[in-house]
C-alpha cells in the first residue's frame, strides 16, 4: 500500500454473518465515496461475499463463538481467538489505520483488540437494541460508540457520553427503495406476502407458513402472491404444499434482490434481526416479526419491541404461534387496509436512510482526531 493510500485507511472488522456485515458493507460504501481506503477483517465466511463488499483488501482473521453452556469447547476457542489476536495484531501494526471501526460479533474481537493494544483510534457500532457480547468487551476502551436505536439497555452509564444514535446503515441496493411509494391492497387486488427468516432462511418459517396458508379462505388464496425464503432442503416439499393449494408463490433459498422484494411487498413476515428492523424501516413497510427464540441477550426481541411499539408492525412470540390464529389474524389484516397503511408509515417513521453518512461522520471526526480516545 502506497503511503497515500495508508493516510486514508480506515479497517472495518465483523462477524462473518449478513447482520453485522451489511451495515459494515454500508459504511465502506459511504467512506469509499468520501475517497477513504477501506480494509475488511472478518472469518472466513467473509469470502462468500466477494466483491460485494467495498474492500481494498479482504483479511482472514481465526476467530471461534464462546459458548457459554459448552465449556469444554473453551479452550479450543480461547485458542483460536488468540491466533486471531496475534494476526490482526501484526497486520494492523503494520497497515496502521487512522481508525479501526468493529460492528460486532466473535471475528471482531480479536482486531479490535489490537487496535485498542495498539493505540489506534477505535469506534463500534452495534445494529441491535442491545449492546452484543463482543462489543461489550471493547465498550470501556473503544473511543466513540455508535448505536441503531435511541437507547441501548445494557450500556453502562458512565459510558453514555461516547454514544452517538446514527441508525443502522444500509446498503446502497436498499437505498435505492428507500420510502418506495406504499399503497394497501383492496379486496379484489392481489395480496403480495414475503416471507425470510434472514439470511440463512429459518425452519420455523418453512414448517409454520403452510400450514398457516392451507386455512386461509379460498377468496384470500385466489389472490395471494407469495415470496419465501426456504432453506435449501425444504423448497421441494414446501413447493408441493404451495402447488396442491394452488398458491401463486416464489421460493428460493436466497434472494439476491430481497430489498426490491421488501419494497414489493404488502406485508412482510419474518425474524427480527437488525438488517431486517434496518431495512423495513428505510423502505418502509409493515411486518409481523417472530424473534428467534433463546437469542443471545433477546437482541430480535428487543429489535421487535422498538420496531412494533411504534405502530410499524406486529410481534408475535414463536412458541405461542398456531397455524390457525396465524391465518386468522392474516385474514383480518388482509383487509384492513387503514392499520396496513398506518403501519407502513409508522416504519418509515422507524427508518434511518442517513445512518451512513451519520456514521461515516463520525469515523471521519475520530479520524481527524476532533475526539479523542477515553
């Protein structure tokens, strides 16, 4: 790397997963833009996204989850968050970054880390309204702290004035949906519903929505035109279901286009997680969301309550879930065209389509040294 390109470096650091690497792929965008070099470190899931993400450099860094009910796989994991260690450390030793900027999860850790060992300028992001684990094992040190929500519940008082509320940051596809235009469907209209577990699909969804679909009546059927997301192994037998019920629907394991697919949509169903809450708040449509039970720290609850509490959708609990107060509440809904349109604009109420220049604001005034380090 030219010494040019070396006082312009800013070094992102994520978990290997669509919700901390979105908003990560976000904010490089944006620095991108302002003529910033952006470095990525992340696990090697990261390679899956490619040229995706806006990285001048891609870093592999060994990472492994704590499990706290497995203590047997401690040392193991312990380990390889040292080996992790250790690399980053070389390798931001080396690059030196103006500011190092984590968003959470293991593969974080281990950079973030060595920033902090090495002195260098450090924010974190965190996209849920709970502080997650691997952030809050940097919080005390890290220089600013950006969150997605007014309020995150477990952050310690006397780290309250290093928070700055940007929003969570969306990618440039969804930006281009932003506060798309949002019209409920009358009775004789077709009724389109997404439905995504996230960006590894969900078997609740899978096994639940048929049969929530087979008690729907005819006249809601006839007009139905559904998008789910299945995981691999269960399009085939979902598909079957849908086709015996004459059901007008798309399945597929990923949807490359899914904010396009939000936009589309009258009503979404799906898991609660930040890139969710995030996107349905900028494109601004009503959802009922089922957090995934026994997540860490309840982060999709927590997501879920701030998101429906304005009024944007509905949160409905997994375990008290059956298949015909699901289609009943869907049938009534259907045809509520009134609460469907309030709830849209109760989302875009909830979005923040400025969240990466936000924080992009905020790297760049750590960057230039206008805060600094606690």
């Amino acid at each position: 790397m030219s010494n040019v390109d070396q006082t312009r470096l800013v070094t992102l650091c994520a978990g290997g997963t669509g919700g901390h690497l979105f908003p990560a792929q976000s904010l490089g965008e944006e620095l991108v833009r302002r003529g910033y070099v952006v470095h990525l470190m992340s696990d090697e899931r990261v390679e899956e996204y490619g040229s995706k993400f806006p990285a001048a450099v891609m870093h592999v860094i060994p990472s492994a989850t704590i499990k706290i009910k497995k203590p047997w796989t401690w040392p193991g994991s312990l380990w390889r968050l040292w080996k992790g260690y250790r690399k980053a450390l070389n390798i931001l030793a080396a690059t030196r970054p103006g500011v190092v900027v984590g968003f959470g999860g293991y593969p974080s850790l281990p950079p973030m880390k060595a920033a902090l060992k090495l002195q260098i300028p450090t924010v974190i992001h965190d996209q849920n309204a709970v502080l997650g684990r691997a952030n809050r094992a940097v919080a005390k040190q890290v220089t600013r702290i950006a969150s997605s929500f007014p309020t995150i519940d477990n952050l310690d008082a006397a780290m309250r004035d290093k928070l700055v509320m940007t929003g969570s940051p969306v990618r440039d596809l969804v930006l281009k949906h932003a506060a798309s235009a949002y019209s409920a469907p009358g009775a004789r209209q077709d009724f389109r519903l997404l439905v995504f577990g996230g960006s590894q699909g969900a078997r609740f969804f899978s096994e639940m929505i048929p049969k929530v679909i087979s008690e729907l009546p005819k006249a809601i059927l006839k007009k139905l035109k559904l998008v789910q997301q299945c995981r691999p192994e269960d399009i085939e037998r979902v598909q079957e279901i849908y086709d015996g019920l004459g059901v007008n629907c798309q399945l597929q394991s990923f949807f490359a286009d899914m904010p396009k697919r939000i936009a589309e949509a009258h009503l979404v169903i799906g898991r609660s997680g930040a890139s969710t809450i995030a996107e349905l708040g900028v494109i601004g449509r009503p959802a009922i969301l089922v957090p995934l039970p026994h997540a860490l720290d309840n982060d999709q609850l927590k997501n879920a309550q701030s998101f429906t509490g304005a009024g944007a959708g509905w949160l409905m609990v997994q375990d008290e879930i059956t298949a015909d107060g699901l289609a009943g509440f869907l049938t009534r809904l259907r045809y509520r065209e009134d609460e469907l349109e309030s709830a849209a604009r109760a989302a875009l109420g909830q979005g923040h389509p400025d969240a990466a220049q936000k924080l992009a604001d905020l790297v760049e005034s750590v960057f230039d040294n206008k805060e600094q380090k606690t």
